[in-house]
C-alpha cells in the first residue's frame, strides 16, 4: 500500500531533491551564512568578554612605578625568544642591575631609620647601632685619631721591625690573636660549618686562605706581575703612613708579596681535588698536628672558637691538607731565618683588613689601588661611594636582627606579611604536588621529601631576641663602643665571632626559617636545596639510579649548549646544583601561579606595557637577575645572570607558548629535561 501524494503540494515539497546539484549548492551557501553568522556573533562575545572579564590594567601607583621600572630597565628591540635577557634587563645603553637598585633602596631606607631622632632603652641593640653608626659617619674624629689606635693594635701583637719597635713574640701566640682577637687568618681560613655525615652538626673546617691580591690560577704573567707591582706600591703606602722608613718597609713588603705568592702556588684548584677524590678529609687535631707542625692548632682553634671545648682527638674537617703540608714548612723555614720578616707578613695583612676603619689617608690608598687592579683585570671603574653607605653596611654587618627589626617593622604591614606567607604556602603546595610526579623518586623517597617539605615553617622578619629590647641588651653585652672608631670595629668583629660560635652550638629547630626577600622561583630554588643530597652520588639509594643520571646528564648538556659571556664560566658541580634549582624553582612557581589564576579572578596588567600576565610572570622572573657578572665574584657558586635566565627559560615549554617562539629557537630548543 502506498500514500497518494496530492496534486497541491508545499513550497518545501517544491524544493530541488537532497541529491541534486542545485540543492547541494544551496545547503552550502546557506551552512557559511550560518557559520559566518556565529563567528560575528562569537567575535562579538570574545570582544565584550576580553573588555569585561579579562585581565584590566591596573592604574595603582605601585603599578605604574613597576611598568615604568619595567620600560627604563628592559630593551624591547631585542628578540625575547633568542635574548630574554637582553629584552628584560639590557636597555639601550648599559645592563640594568636589579641588585643594585633594591639594595641601594633598603640602604636609603636603613640610612633614614638610623638617622631619625628616637630615645632607645639603654644598653639596647638599637641604641648601640646607632652609637656605633654615628661613630662611623663621624669622620672628625676618625681623622683626629690618626693613626694612633693602629699603632696600639701593633704594639699588642708585639710590633714590627718597620716600625724599629718590634720583641720577637712566640709565632703561635701572635696567629691566635689574630684569629681570636681581630678575625685575620693569615695562612688559612677556619670557620664552622656543618658536617659533612649530619648537617645539623657544625664542625670546625679548615680550608685555603683567602688572599686580597686578585690572582687566578690561569692568569697571564704579564698581568700577573702587574698585579703585583701595583700591590707592592699600596703595600709601601700602608708602611710608611705607619712611619716606616722607606728603604726597610720595600724590604718587608716585598718579602711579604713574595711569600703570598708562593702560598699561592700550593693551592689546588676545586676541579682537581675533586678529580683526584680529595674535597676533603676528616683528621683530629692531633692529626693535624702531624700534617702541619707549624702551628699550634690546638690553642689557636680553641681561643678561635670560645666556648666550644676542644681537645687533641677533636675530629675537624681539612679541604686541601697538601696546601696545609707545604704551607707548614714555609713558616717553618721563615721562623728560622726570617723571623722579622714573617711578622712583617701577619702585620700588613692586618692592617689591610682593618684599613677601611681607619683614617682618609687609608682610604685613599685603598680606592688607588682599586682603581689600579680593576684597571688590569678589564673591569669597569667603580663608582665612588658615600660614606653613609659604608657606614649602613658595617652597622648592619655587626647588628643584623636588630636593623632587621627596625627595617621589617617600617617596611612589612600586616597586609604584606599576609600576601608573603600567602605566597609562600602556595609554593609549598606546588613543590608537594610536584615532587608526587618525579619518575626517579620511588613512593618511599617521595613520602620522605613530602613530609620534609610539609614540615617547614615560615618565619618572616628578625629573630625574636632582637624585637625585645632586654633580649638584645643581653646579646651585644660584650660590645664596648668607643674610645675610638677603630676599637669600636674590633669589639664587634669579637662580639659577631662568639654569636657565630654560640649560634652553631645552640640546638638545630625542626625548621627551615625563611626569610621574604624575593617571590616565587626564589623562594622554590631555596626550598630545593634541602634536596641537594639526593643529587649527588650516592646520595638517594633508593631512587631509580638510571632515570636520576639520565635527567642530571639531559640538564648538564642543555646548559653546556648555552654560550657564556666573555670573562666568564660555567662553574663547577656546586654550580650545577644551583642550575638544577633555577630550574626547578621557576617551573614550581609557574605551576603555583598557574593553579592561583585558576582559582582566584581578578588578574590585571601593566598599563600600556604589551604583556599578558603569564608574559609578566616570566619578565618578573628575569628581573631578578638584572646585572652583569664580575670576574670579582668567582666565588659565587651561581652560574652567569645570563645562564640563569636563559636556561631555566629554555626548560619551560610555556615561556615558548606565550611568547611565540618559533622552535628550534634558543628559548624553544627541540628537546628539554625534567629534572624536579
């Protein structure tokens, strides 16, 4: 049975057959109107959407000096995918030095504090900062002193033949003031540090001196021997301000020079003691005794390191014992022949370190000889500072918690303490969550890290001694300001010394204390390092070996790949541990600010700066490492800024998302490594 259609039909009936040319063309026709339809009517929607609900400038005044901040430090002519750092930090002439420029703030900042008019409990840590800070600035008196209180500093160690009054004291005793009274290590550094088999154990360590001539390992003769002859020229300066006659103070100057160079010569390089398995070794002080005669450690460690109670069987740690042996039989010789001259040695090694304590004389040599050194290394001339400037360095050199007190309690409301620790736990939270996701961390490590990290407390601002006046009064009762400047330097480099000592001795808290002095990636790379042992060689027995070795060689290779600037270089293994947390921090912080835009509305840009926030994120991390490297700081352990900014970058895949980076590029490689 079928339906009859009818003689009448509908205009739909009418229409051309499904299968039929005309038809097909038609439905395409009428299927773009409607696409081109929702596509206006979408586009409509995103534009009302973008003005209404996506990120707004924000015109606070705060902002406004960040985008101006922003737009004076960086270059936008350069390509940020090939040169981040020059496009956040090179601006047109010149490198923008974050560093400088917040420290040079907080230095204005402590200037103002410790130059208000304010009535201070007796005896308390302010009151002696302050006392000690216009001390500093009082260069009249400083002036009027002369040289005088240098000349009783010598005197008490027993004079010199510079100066025609000198008794041939007992060596040892004189090094034990040295290291006790004045904090001068002429032939090695002592310090406490922790122990290499517990952390939370300090332990005496003994390593190679540090010398003031800047000498490198690999350095051209002839810049070598200018270096010295500029050295022996300010080294005769220092004598003769000190009355010496000339003809004797070349001799013992000279003699002096020649025996920091061949003290020079016994050093090890880091590299190579680490090749040959020789960091370090765990000898007594008996021991010690054995490797090197000449000095007395026992006596010495012990005035050094008041109230710890050594003795012979003292376990200590020794970073480069063939540097001690031969170091030993120098002295050794120079106290049979050259008495005069190896106190001559100790002497002006002293008065260089407490040189910046003393008159204009002084200072003028110094700033000479500056000048001279930074001339032969190719470095540029150093600015010439105010003396305020000094003076707020020393003052918070020797009072640290207290201006940390005083600076938090102006600098840090309740408002900005609440959004650190804010920030602060949001990190935690991304670092646990990440550290749940390691493929080389098996469940039993991954349950170690994560409560270590749980664990920790955020403490912000300064010890707790140093906010109650009769705390602090207890804590700086040793220091006696006065009756000069110079005296007033020395009673606290005591003072400092013995909190150093009693701080170490002091049971270790369950916590790590952290301190807000940056954001994000840096708060992540200072958490990492609590990680640091599980990077090294045997240091996490229970994590898939292969895996862990294949990322550290992956990250080893990424950064090698990377060209350094001239005058610089690419560290060692230290150096390769803090790449490792550069790496690390910043992908933990972008993961942390990632979930935060997830959850929280709100978000604003810098007005009229073409960056989105994910953009400024990124250009916010690089900030922080505005400044050139200096040959002057080869003992940073970090890599180059450059290095800094350009390798975690390149380990990012969104830095490449969000500034388009063409692959194959420097920030957008063809392979990356995940390390944490």
């Amino acid at each position: 049975m079928g339906t009859l259609w009818s003689q009448e039909s509908t205009p739909e009936e009418r229409l051309p057959m499904e299968g039929s040319r005309p038809w097909a063309v038609a439905k395409r026709v009428l299927t773009a109107i409607q696409v081109l339809g929702l596509l206006l009517c979408f586009s409509v929607l995103l534009f009302y959407i973008f003005q209404n609900c996506g990120p707004r400038p924000c015109e606070t005044s705060v902002c406004l000096d960040l985008r101006d901040h922003y737009l004076a430090s960086g270059n936008t002519s350069v390509a940020p995918c090939t040169d981040f750092f020059g496009f956040a930090c090179g601006r047109v002439k010149g490198t923008y030095n974050s560093f400088q420029e917040l420290a040079t703030k907080n230095k204005n900042r402590l200037r103002r504090i410790l130059e208000a008019r304010n009535s201070w409990y007796s005896g308390s840590g302010e009151e002696k900062a302050f006392q000690f800070y216009n001390s500093c600035m009082d260069t009249r008196a400083i002036e009027a002193a002369g040289t005088g209180p240098l000349r009783q500093v010598i005197e008490e160690l027993g004079g010199w033949r510079i100066s025609g009054n000198w008794t041939s004291l007992n060596f040892n005793r004189t090094l034990r003031l040295l290291m006790s009274q004045y904090g001068h290590f002429p032939f090695f550094r002592a310090y406490l540090g922790p122990h290499p088999a517990s952390p939370h154990t300090p332990v005496i360590q003994i390593d190679q001196p540090e010398f003031d001539v800047p000498l490198k390992q690999d350095q051209e003769q002839k810049t070598y021997a200018q270096i010295f002859r500029e050295y022996l020229t300010y080294l005769n300066q220092l004598g003769t301000l000190l009355g010496g006659d000339p003809h004797e103070v070349q001799q013992h100057a000279s003699m002096s020079l020649s025996m920091t160079s061949q003290l020079f010569q016994f050093l090890r390089p880091l590299e190579q003691r680490r090749a040959q398995g020789k960091l370090f070794q765990m000898v007594t002080i008996d021991q010690l005794k054995e490797i090197a005669p000449a000095i007395d450690w026992l006596s010495c460690l012990q005035a050094t390191f008041t109230p710890m109670s050594l003795s012979p069987s003292q376990s200590l740690v020794v970073h480069d014992v063939e540097y001690l042996k031969n170091m030993s039989q120098l002295v050794e010789e120079m106290l049979l022949n050259q008495r005069d001259f190896l106190q001559s040695h100790m002497i002006l090694g002293l008065v260089e370190t407490l040189s910046p304590a003393l008159d204009s004389q002084f200072q003028k040599a110094r700033r000479k000889l500056s000048q001279k050194l930074r001339e032969l290394t190719e470095q540029p001339p150093m600015r010439a500072r105010p003396r305020w400037m000094k003076c707020v360095e020393d003052t918070g050199t020797f009072f640290e918690p207290t201006l940390a007190a005083l600076f938090v309690r102006e600098a840090f409301d309740p408002s900005t303490r609440s959004a650190a620790m804010e920030l602060f736990t949001a990190i935690r939270d991304a670092l646990i969550t990440r550290l749940r996701n390691l493929p080389w961390m098996n469940e039993e490590t991954q349950n170690m890290a994560q409560d270590k990290v749980a664990q920790l407390q955020v403490e912000m601002g300064a010890s707790e001694w140093a906010l109650k006046p009769e705390l602090a009064r207890q804590e700086y009762r040793d220091i006696q300001l006065g009756p000069n400047f110079l005296q007033s330097v020395l009673s606290c480099v005591r003072s400092l010394q013995a909190r150093i000592v009693q701080s170490f001795l002091q049971p270790c808290p369950q916590h790590r204390a952290v301190n807000f002095g940056a954001a994000g990636s840096i708060m992540a790379h200072e958490l990492l390092h609590i990680f640091y042992q599980l990077l090294l060689p045997g240091g996490c027995p229970a994590c898939d070996t292969h895996a862990l070795q294949e990322a550290l060689l992956c990250l080893k290779r990424h950064y090698a790949a990377f060209p350094l600037p001239s005058g610089t270089w690419g560290g060692d293994s230290l150096t390769f541990l803090e790449n490792a947390a550069d790496v690390g921090g910043l992908a933990i912080a972008l993961q942390a600010y990632s979930k935060r835009l997830l959850w929280h509305r709100g978000e604003t840009v810098l007005p009229r700066l073409d960056l989105s926030p994910q953009q400024i994120f990124f250009r916010s991390y690089a900030q922080v490492m505005c400044r050139e490297p200096s040959p002057q700081e080869s003992y940073d352990t970090h890599s180059p800024p450059h290095l800094r900014v350009h390798g975690p970058l390149s380990s990012t895949p969104a830095f490449a998302r969000y500034f388009c980076c063409a692959r194959g590029t420097l920030l957008n490689p063809s392979s990356r490594c995940q390390l944490w």
